[in-house]
C-alpha cells in the first residue's frame, strides 16, 4: 500500500502520508458528535503531552484524531453554585497553577501540576488527559482523589453522567469510560478542611515520574481531628485512597501518633511493584516515611 | 616566542558560538541532503546464538529501498566483515553468530521517512538462542570463568609480603573493600549520525556527528580496501561526544555507506534516542578490589588491587580502558609496594566503550572510597588523609615513574579546602545534624572530599606511535588558518587552538581561522580523546605555528638578499639583528598558501616500557580535588548535593572560561554517575532506555559550583597547559560517597548511590525516623 | 491538511499530516532547523518553541495544533541582526558549549526573561528545569540568564 504523495513540495520533502482523519471541533456538542459517530475507533488528544510521545516524522499512528485542543467549553476553572470547584478537562496545568479558585480550594493540585514534567509540558498538559491515560503515576490524580473528586463524562447518545473518581478507575488502565464518551470536567466537591499536604518522591528534581506520591487532606477542629483523606499514587495500579489508615486516625486522633499501627495499616493499603525506575520496597518504606512525616506534621500543627 | 600579555589566559568568547546562540550551526541533521534517502538498522534481539535467517516478507516491493545484509558485503565493495578499531573483530554486520543483542543484522535505506518505517516492520530476523544461557555481566563472567579479553599488571615492590607483615602488626590497620560501579550512558543531547555517500571513482565520503574524523577514515579504508584519498570524512557540528562518539561513528559511516553504495545516492542515518541509547557504547562496569595496609600515622604502606571491567562483546576499545583503569588504580597517593591487576572479561552484551575518564573513574571510586574507610578506621580527618598521603613533586609511582614537574597535588588540596572552608564547613554539617535530630527533622548534612590524577594525553608511547601532525597554513590579508583532525565537540577546541596560534605570532585572533575538520583538508593531529587537544595538539599547532614564521623569516632572507639564519621573529614582527625589516603585513604579503608544520614530538626523558608496564606511564598529569556538602533525606533516601567546591591543576588555563566549563560539565556527569544514573540491564539490554527513565540532572538537580583553577605549568604544552577534559569527572562519586558517610554513617561501595541503596543501607542499620 | 501559522512573524503555510509534529513541520517542511530533536518524547527540552505565547515541546505538539498559531523559534529570538542579551551571553559567557540545547535553552529563558523581574539563581534554574544540558553543568547558563537579567533590569542593553 503506497501512501499518496501531494505534488506539493513541502510535504514530498516530509514524507508524511496525508492520511490521518482529523476532527477539530469548537464545540463540546461536535465533539461528542465525532466521538459517538466514530468511537474508540477515532482518538481523542488534548494536550498531546502522553499521545505525541514516541511519534516519528513519516508515521501515521492513528486512524483519526478528534482534537479537543480548541474546545472552548472544556477549558476553565469555576466554582459552582454549591461551591464546587468545577476544572474544565481541557485545562493545562500552567492555568491551574495560575488559578486563585484552585489556590483557595484545593492548593495541593497547584503543587502537584508544579511537580509536572517542567514549563514547556505544564504549559500543555491537561487535567483531563492526566485523568484519562490513567498511568498509575499520574500526577494529579492523588490529588484528586483525596478531594473525592467527581468526573463529569458525556456522550452525544445519553448526556452527563457524573462518578466518583474511584468508581472511574476500574483496575489498571481500565476505565468506565465508554467508547462514544468524553471526559468533561473535573469537579471538586466543596468540603470545610484545615490541612492538605503534598508530596512527590520522583527520579530528580523536575521532569520526574513519581515513584511514590501522597496527597493528604484533614479537618482538624479545637484539636481534634475529624477525618483524613490520605491518598497514594504509584504503589498500586490504580491510586489508593489508605482506607485503613484513615479510619484508624481519624477514631485515634493524630495526637501520640500509633506510627507503627499506621504504618501496619499502610502495608495493606498500597501494593508496589518493581520496575525500572524503582523497587516495591522503596515505594513501601518510602510512602509509610512520607506519610508518618506528614502527620507528624499534622500532629504539630493541631496541637 | 610571545610572552606576556595576550590572548592565552584570557576568557575569549567562543568563536563558533554566534551559530550556536541562532540556530544556524548545521549538525548533521540539519545539513541540506536532498538527495539523501534515509537508512536505519535492524537489530539481533537475543544475546547469544545464531542469526539463521533474515525474512522479508513478499508482500512489500523491495524494490522500492535497499536493503544490506551480511551477504550483500563482497558486491558493495567490502574486504574484511569488520570495524576497524583496535582490531576488527566486530563485524559490521552480522553473519551468523550472535554475541549481544543489537547487533546490527541488517540496513534498510528508503526515499521517505513512511516507506522507511514501513518497510522496517516488514523484516524479520529467525535467531535460534546458544544451547548455554549468555553471560550478561560482570558477576556471572567472574563467577563463570568467561574469557578474558586482555589483562595488564603492575608492580612495584612486595604488596604481599608487606601486607603479610601488617597483618601481623598491631600498629597497622588492614582495609578491605570491594567497589563496584555500573554503566553509565553519555546521553549527549544529539544523538549519533552520519550521512554516507559514494564518489565518482570508487571513493566514499562520510559526514556526521563524530569527534575522530580519522578514526572513521581508517575504518572505511579497511573495510573497503581504499586508498587514503579515496575516502573523505568531515565532521559536523556535534553535540556532545563525552567519548560516546569516539568509535561508534565508524560503526554508523560504514553503514551509511554501504546503503549509499547500494542506492547510489546519499544516504542518512540519523539515531532514534531509544536506539542510540541501547545500541551504543557505554562506560565500563567494574568491579575493584582493595586490600591494603595502613599505618597508624594515616599512610599507605602497601596495596593490592585487583579491576575486572565488563568488556562487552567485542574487544574494541577495551584494552586501552584498562591499561588506564590499572595505572591509575593505585591512586594518586605514595606506597612502596603496590600490586595491581586488572582484566577485562567478555559478556555478551554491547561493547563497551569511551566515556570520559575511560577507566579512571572507576578506580578513583575505589581508591578513594578506601582512603575513607581507611581515616574512619585510623580516626583521622579524611582531608588530613589525603595531605599526608599525596604524590608530590619528587615521588615515584606505582610504575616507578618519577613525578618530575607539573604537579599541583597539594595546591588544589589546599585550595579546595580553603574555598569550601573544610573546616568550619564539617563543624557546620555537625551541627545541623544534631539541630535536626533534636527537631525531628529527616534532613542530615554531610561534607565529603575526594582527590584524584589523571594522566594527560595518550599512554606510554601511544603519542609516539600515532605521530600527530598539524599544520598552519597562511590565507590571504596574513590570515593564518590551523589545519588539524581536532573536532570541536563543545570543549572549546576551535576557540583555544586559535588563542594558541594568535598567541605564538602576536597576531589578534580575529586573524585566526581554523579549517573544517575534513580528512581532505587536515593532517591527522591524532583523535579527540584522552584530554590531549589541547594539550598535545595544542602544542603541535603551537610549534607549526611557529614553523611558518621560520618560513616567512627564510621568505624575507631570499626576498631581502640577507644571509640564511638572520633574519627573526619576535611575535608578529621581523628582524635582521635589532633591525625590524617587516611587519606582519608586509612578511605574509604575497605569501599565501605558505605553510608551517609540525608532527608530535616526545619530551625528553619521557619513557614507558609497554611489555613491563614501567616508567612514565603519562608525561604529565593533572590533579584534581572535590568538596562536596550533601543533604540526605532519611524518610526517602534522597541525596541533594546543595553546593560543590572544586581545584584542578590544569597547568595553564588557555581560556579559564572555557576551561571553568569543561570542569562544571565533567562535574556534573560526575554526580549524575554518582546519584542518579543508573543503566538497567535486563536479559543483556538496556530496560530504561528512554529519557524518561535514564535520569541525568536538571537544572534544579545541579548545585551551584565554585570551581578553582590551579596552574602548575607544564613545560612542554602549550603557555604550560595539560589536559583537562576528563578529571573533573574522576572526584565527584567519591566526595559524594564521603559526604553521605558525613551526614548518615553509611559506608556504601557501589555506584549509583539511589535512593533505593541508600534506604536498604540505612533500614539495614536502625530505624531511623526517631521518636518525634 | 493545509496549516497556515505565524512563524517568527513571517506567515508561513504548509501541507502535513495532522498529526504530523510541529517539530518536523518547523525543521522539514520550513527549513527552520536551529530547533532540534533530542529525544523525540518531551524530556530533553531541546525542542522548545513558543506558541501562543507559552512554552511548548514542538516534538508533542500536533501541528493541527498550530492552525492559526503563533510560533517563535530559536530564529526569531535575535531582533533583527541584532542578537537577543540572552544570545550574547551564551556565546560570551560560557551558556554554550556544544550548543545542541542552546536554542531551546534560550527561547525557555527568553520567555522566562519576558515575564519575569529580577529573578534569583533558583527562579532561573526553575524556568530553564525543562531543558537539559550535559556540557556545561548549568552553571554558566544560569550565569548568562541572570546577566542578561540584570541588563534588562538595568534598562540598559535591550538588544545588541
């Protein structure tokens, strides 16, 4: 099969077979359109910052591409009426980082878009595209998690449907995501908290995947601690909310932390494994370490 | 010659640095070719076995590329199936027996980029694996007795009856250790390349990423019987080489040539990361054993070194690593009786090859490390270990080589001391680490130091051998150009060579040009390797420099009727007596095409026997000393180095800009090797081999440096100067190591110190978060 | 499909793949090869453009993307034939040696240098963390970033 060669000059001396099937919608209503027509047979790319990865000059990688780049209504940051932070999919981490609604909300998500690859990818990379490749690395996605955030999906067939983030992530890189859907938003409830913490063990100081990342979030009243999220990425296949941990602290109380209860409860919560930027082992100790520090942190504070 | 003021010593700016800062500096990639076709290989994926079969499949039309296989050699002109190096055994494409994966099977070259790739998905090689499972490194070569691809030995005195005698002397102290260390990649930010072409008349032309014009120049001459003019290498602007491109080149021009031979047009071959990363050269991993006697004053009384290196597949550049490997593997430190045995072993992994200190580092690992254990044993400060301990002018070597000149061992000690405050830097690293265990913080600071040498410019007798010629030749309007192999590979060669001929005539820079690096054009000044432009060919340039102003002073003599011999240069002038007969202008006028030369000339007294492994191993070497203050994180094992002090003797700095830059670079590869860069083999490949997942520094990982530069002149290099290239790299893993020890008490012995090594080494010792 | 894109002020148009990366297209299809590739997945930072007014990898980005967009490459940083303070420092001041991320390096800390006032050494090493060198060790990057910093605040320079 030879791929057509336009008689233009530019594109003999690329090489590149004019064949990929583009969609580049304005609205979200075309958008879903193109999705629902052409399903998981057409690939949708927002800021391109995981797809573009390994692409070469002369390779038509898919079949069609539906752009969401200029989809107006899947960007910007809101807050709801009952004061939600509502996070268009299509909003890059450097408009997150530049966000007073996102500082006063939920401040961690600004330090973990800071820990995202470096200007030039936070300048491109979107929440929704962090949420939908679904690395078990994903930067923001603790972070989300420990919101309780909701996802906002749409189909041209059936409308908005909103889920639970934890409900989403159905194992590794499997989604409730339907073929003919569209991530649209990313809702972060409105929840009275006195404490979030953050923090990202990568493989250096900027352009690092996580080998361990923890997103804490507390309310803390007179003292006392009423709940505590406490949430992981990179030691399972999926993020995960420390279930165990959380209900031990929040009957126990951070004061005269039960560190090796905790760390105990931890074991059962996160499964790493092994690969070539870390071991199962460091990811255990590394993300109990983290997690004691933090509360210790916590404890200080409250007292 | 000129003296005094001048442009040596100055921090000229670089002059190929105005294509660089706009883009218009062509690397081979962005050298128009449109004619060229674009070529790739395809490569063995089993490390040991047969390549039984290439299949292509028959529903694609062939005749739409070239292809290359092992078969097609004799018709495309090939003599020999190998790349010359050291020798030829490594062929340049497979013909059978398979020993590591990536090797290269085949070459495929099409017009587009598309039929490239899709040609290349419709090959297949049918490997059948060796009946034994491969050797994939170092430990299992050792522990099953692989072959050994060359070994070297030195001695000098007893070390085993003398380490006998301190065994049984209570005074002494014995020290062992085992040091190891793992690949390291170059990662030079442009990846290899080359662009093949053949010439009317049967020649072949090459140009590409590449810092040995001639190497590849003898490669294709052997490979394809060609006479010395029938083929042309010319090297590109290059980013970064760090030795990664001193053979591998040959490899990738002889590829290019031969689909060029095949397509009868050009053809590029330009490296993906991913496969330049797997498919290449790396640093040798090595496995260093010390035993050694100390006495109680903190001096070396004896050594016993053993260095096995994992070659690789394939011999290649090997036996040169090692021989510098096992003459630097006794330290830069005086004993009297030392014993050093190195080997280099087979695996059936890629071949091995140059990355910057080639060997050296790898032993100063060990050496120093050693040093360590040895002051934490004797309660000596590790600074006062190195003072009582160092070679110094006057001292013998491990080769019975007499240290006679240029040698600033205790003055960049000295020097790196007083710029870090060594002192009151420890005293300050305490005191945080007792403040941060009475605060329950995780943070401990350490300070560390290392000391090491590096012998400049090839060993023994090699510059002798390779009788490096440059030459300078006269343009028009008295421009003088320096014709020389040397590439420029970001070290600064086409800045300081010129600042070395300027100097030597008294003419402004701006009057000197430098030519391309083309086989055509330029003598062979020998490679750009071993920390010898600037110092050996920096030095031959000097002397044809001066060469040609013999010449013009005989141009003036016939021209003016004066007797041969009287007339003289002084700078850019001339004389008869103390009469100035003419000015630059005047002398060179008419003149163009006039040329002075000069070949390598060895400084007297300089010997080394090759057989015995005795006596002057380098003319000269340079000194380094690193302090380094670290930060470790005992929640996650993180290390951050928050500032770095260095002293290097480099004899005399030609551009200290320049020279402050080759010294921050090697620094920082250096703590990379150190930290973070760790080459994950798996089943004898690399598993990271993605950007993504080799982790060099960032800006934001490096720390600030104050670097030192000590001039100890070397009296027959240039204005004084010896080679700086690679020592920097050779002290920043051992200081590192040291000041971890500083901050958390663990003593670790193998490269890189992760943070996944150093939490196992910390939870093998208590718990360390506390109680608050 | 047919892109037509501001590059460094000069309206340009050209015929690609839409998924074709901006990065070819800039290189191949413009012939504007002072942005280079060094790894091909937005690690190495090597080939930094502007579009729009932000830093991007040109090797991720789509040039579908770029339908409309405004585009500086490392060939529309000098104004005129005068070089950027950023370009005089680098050659000057030791910012580059091989040179092969010095223009990615340079529009990062041009953009940098656009929006910023008096930066310190960590703020530097921050906007230019996407960009790695493995010549110099950043010190004189950095050096160069911050002297031509003190330019700007300076008032004195603007380009030269």
């Amino acid at each position: 099969m030879t791929a057509a060669q336009p008689n233009d000059p530019i594109a003999a001396a690329m090489g590149v077979p004019v064949e990929t099937k583009l969609y580049a919608p304005r609205t979200l209503a075309e958008a879903l359109a193109a999705k629902g027509e052409h399903g998981a047979a057409c690939t949708p790319v927002a800021g391109g910052t995981d797809l573009m990865v390994g692409a070469r000059p002369g390779v038509a990688r898919f079949a069609c591409v539906l752009d969401l780049w200029r989809v107006a209504e899947l960007r910007g940051i809101d807050v709801a009426g009952d004061g939600a932070l509502v996070i268009g999919a299509a909003t890059t981490f450097a408009e997150i980082i530049r966000s007073p609604l996102v500082e006063a909300a939920a401040p961690s998500l600004i330090e973990a878009a800071r820990t995202i690859g470096a200007e030039q990818i936070q300048a491109r990379a979107t929440i929704g595209g962090n949420v939908v490749n679904a690395s078990p690395a994903a930067d923001s996605v603790p972070v989300l998690s420990a919101c309780d955030a909701s996802l906002v999906l749409a189909s041209a067939a059936r409308g908005e449907r909103t889920m639970s983030i934890h409900a989403f992530y159905q194992g590794y890189k499997k989604l409730d995501l339907a073929a003919d859907e569209l991530l649209v938003r990313v809702v972060i409830p409105k929840r009275a908290w006195t404490w979030s913490a953050f923090r990202k063990v990568g493989t250096r100081a900027a352009q690092s995947i996580a080998k361990v990342a923890v997103a804490a979030r507390a309310q803390v009243v007179d003292g006392q601690l009423k709940w505590i999220a406490l949430a992981y990425g990179s030691v399972a296949p999926t993020v995960v909310r420390a279930r165990a941990a959380e209900s031990l602290l929040a009957a126990h109380g951070v004061q005269a932390l039960p560190e090796a209860q905790v760390r105990r409860a931890l074991t059962s919560d996160v499964r790493p494994i092994d690969d070539v930027r870390s071991t199962a082992e460091y990811r255990r100790r590394v993300a109990a370490n983290v997690t004691i520090r933090l509360l210790r942190a916590l404890a200080a504070r409250s007292a | 010659m000129a003296t005094g003021t001048g442009v040596v010593g100055r921090s000229v700016a670089r002059l190929d640095g105005a294509g660089k800062v706009t883009g218009a500096a062509r690397y081979v990639d962005d050298v128009p070719e449109p004619e060229a076709w674009f070529g790739a290989t395809v490569r063995t994926t089993i490390a040991a076995g047969r390549l039984e079969a290439i299949v292509w499949d028959p529903d694609f039309d062939w005749s739409r590329v070239v292809r290359v296989t092992a078969d097609d050699l004799p018709r495309l002109g090939v003599q020999v199936n190998g790349v010359m190096c050291i020798d030829d055994a490594q062929p340049v494409l497979c013909a059978g027996e398979i020993l590591h994966r990536e090797e290269p099977a085949a070459l495929v070259a099409a017009p587009t980029q598309a039929l490239l790739h899709e040609a290349l998905c419709r090959v297949k090689l049918v490997e059948r694996p060796a009946g034994t499972p491969p050797i994939l490194d170092l430990d299992a070569a050792i522990a099953r007795g692989a072959p050994v691809i060359t070994s070297y030995a030195i001695r000098r005195g007893d070390a085993a009856a003398a380490l006998a005698r301190a065994a049984a002397d209570p005074t002494m102290k014995i020290v062992e250790g085992t040091y190891t260390t793992g690949h390291q990649e170059q990662l030079y930010i442009e990846t290899c390349g080359m662009v093949g072409a053949p010439l009317p008349g049967g020649g072949v032309t090459v140009h590409g990423s590449l810092q040995c014009p001639y190497y590849v120049h003898k490669a294709l001459k052997h490979l394809f019987g060609l006479a010395p003019e029938q083929v042309v290498v010319q090297q590109d602007v290059t980013g970064g080489g760090f030795g990664g491109k001193e053979e591998y080149p040959s490899m990738i021009g002889a590829h290019a040539v031969l689909l060029a031979r095949a397509a009868n047009r050009p053809v590029k071959i330009v490296y993906e990361r991913g496969e330049d990363m797997v498919a290449t050269t790396k640093r040798h991993p090595a496995r260093v054993v010390w035993r050694a006697a100390f006495r109680a004053d903190g001096t070396l009384a004896a050594a016993r070194v053993g260095v096995d290196l994992d070659a690789g597949a394939y011999k290649t550049l090997t036996p040169v690593v090692l021989s510098r490997a096992i003459l630097h593997a006794a330290g830069p430190y005086r004993c009297d009786d030392v014993s050093v045995e190195g080997r280099a072993l087979f695996t059936n992994t890629p071949p091995n090859g140059a990355f910057r200190g080639f060997g050296a580092p790898q032993v100063a690992w060990a050496y120093e490390r050693a040093m360590d254990r040895a002051a934490a044993l004797l309660g000596v400060d590790p600074l006062e270990m190195r003072l009582r301990n160092h070679l110094r002018e006057g001292d013998v070597t491990a080769t019975g080589q007499v240290l006679r000149w240029s040698v600033g061992s205790t003055a960049v000690l000295e020097r790196a001391a007083a710029s870090s405050h060594w002192s009151g830097l420890r005293a300050a690293a305490a005191a945080q680490r007792a403040a941060a265990e009475r605060a329950g913080s995780p943070l401990r600071r350490g300070v560390g130091v290392a000391f090491c040498f590096h012998g400049a410019g090839f060993t023994g007798n090699g510059e002798v051998n390779l009788k490096g010629k440059a030459e300078v030749e006269l343009g028009p309007r008295g421009v003088v150009r320096i014709l020389a192999a040397t590439t420029d590979i970001g070290q600064g060669t086409r800045t300081i060579l010129p600042q070395i001929a300027a100097q030597e005539l008294d003419l402004p820079i701006e009057r000197v040009e430098m030519e391309e690096p083309r086989t055509d054009r330029v003598p062979d000044s020998g490679p750009t390797v071993a920390s010898r432009s600037c110092m050996v060919v920096g030095k031959i340039v000097q002397e044809a420099a001066a060469e040609l102003g013999r010449a013009l002073c005989r141009r003036l003599e016939n021209a003016r009727g004066l007797p041969d011999g009287s007339v003289a240069r002084r700078g850019s002038a001339f004389f008869h007596g103390d009469e100035r007969v003419a000015g630059w202008e005047e002398a060179t006028h008419g003149a163009e095409g006039l040329r002075g030369a000069h070949v390598y000339h060895h400084p007297a007294g300089v010997s080394f026997d090759d057989k015995t492994y005795q006596g002057d191993a380098y003319p000269v070497y340079g000194w380094g000393a690193d302090v380094v203050e670290v930060e470790v994180d005992l929640d996650t094992g993180e290390t951050r180095v928050v500032k770095i002090w260095t002293a290097h003797d480099v004899g005399r700095a030609i551009n200290p800009m320049v020279v402050a830059g080759q010294i921050e670079g090697g620094v920082l590869q250096g703590l990379g090797w150190a930290l973070c860069e760790d080459v994950v083999m798996k089943d004898g490949r690399m598993a990271n081999g993605r950007m993504t997942n080799y982790i060099i520094p960032t800006a934001l990982d490096a720390p600030e440096m104050v670097t030192d530069i000590v001039e100890a002149p070397y009296f027959h290099g240039p204005f004084g100067a010896k080679g700086v290239g690679e020592i920097p790299i050779d002290g920043p893993a051992p200081a590192v190591a040291a000041a971890i020890e500083d901050a958390i008490g663990v003593h670790l012995a193998a490269l890189p110190m992760t943070p996944e090594r150093v939490l196992a080494a910390l939870e093998a010792g208590s718990s360390t978060m506390g109680t608050r | 499909m047919r892109v037509e894109l501001v590059v460094n002020g000069t309206a340009c148009a050209v015929e690609a793949d839409p998924m074709a990366r901006l990065l070819d297209v800039l290189r191949v299809g413009l012939g504007l090869t002072g942005t280079k590739e060094g790894c091909g997945e937005g690690e190495c930072g090597a080939c930094t453009v502007i579009v729009d007014g932000a830093l991007a990898c040109s090797c991720l980005v789509p040039v579908c993307q770029a339908q409309g967009a405004t585009v500086t490459t490392i060939e529309g940083v000098a104004f005129a034939d005068k070089l950027h303070p950023l370009q005089a420092h680098f050659a000057e001041d030791g910012g580059a040696q091989c040179g092969i991320c010095t223009p990615g390096m340079i529009v990062a800390a041009k953009l940098f240098l656009d929006r910023s006032h008096a930066p310190t050494r960590e703020e530097i090493r921050t906007a230019i963390a996407g960009n790695l060198c493995r010549c110099t060790g950043y010190q004189r990057i950095v050096d160069a970033v911050a002297a031509a910093a003190a330019e700007a605040a300076s008032g004195g320079g603007g380009v030269r």
